[in-house]
C-alpha cells in the first residue's frame, strides 16, 4: 500500500490517499481510498489504480497524487504510473 497527502485546509493537507497493497479478492489491490480530514470521512476515488499492485510509491504535488510502479499479481515489477487529482 502507498499513502500520500494532497490539497490544502488552512494549514494542513486536507485528504490523505491509500492505493494498493494486498487483501482484496484476487490479492493486490486497486482502489484509492480517501479520508477527508476536514470532514473527517472516508471514501473510495472516483477512480481506481489502472493496475492492482503492491509495494508502489506515492508522491504529490497540490491536489494531485501520483502513484507509481510496484509488483503486479505475478509478482513482477510494473512502471505504471496513475495521476489521481483530489479536491474541490
């Protein structure tokens, strides 16, 4: 699982994003879940991870968060990369 923070509350980063990882059905997972902490909820991106995959990195810039590379579910290194643009 990869975790980045993106937007601006005063100031903090408003949402935190998780993607990835393993324990889904299948085992490597593709959904993006977002906790808005402002609001203090969770919620699944409007978008998932274009491939399931573990052990990726994350990194933002404003409200975008990228998530990059990782292994797939045969285990093998992947240079995927997904945007993923968060905020009002």
């Amino acid at each position: 699982m990869a975790a980045v923070t993106v937007g601006r509350s005063s100031s903090r980063q408003r949402y935190a994003l998780f993607a990835g990882g393993v324990g889904c059905p299948g085992n490597e997972c593709d959904t993006i879940e977002v906790f808005d902490s402002v609001e203090g909820t969770w919620a699944l991106a409007a978008q998932n991870l274009s491939v399931s995959r573990q052990y990726l990195m994350a990194a933002s810039v404003g409200n975008l968060a990228v998530f990059a590379g990782g292994l797939d579910r045969q285990s093998n290194s992947t240079d995927v990369v997904d945007f993923v643009y968060v905020g009002e």
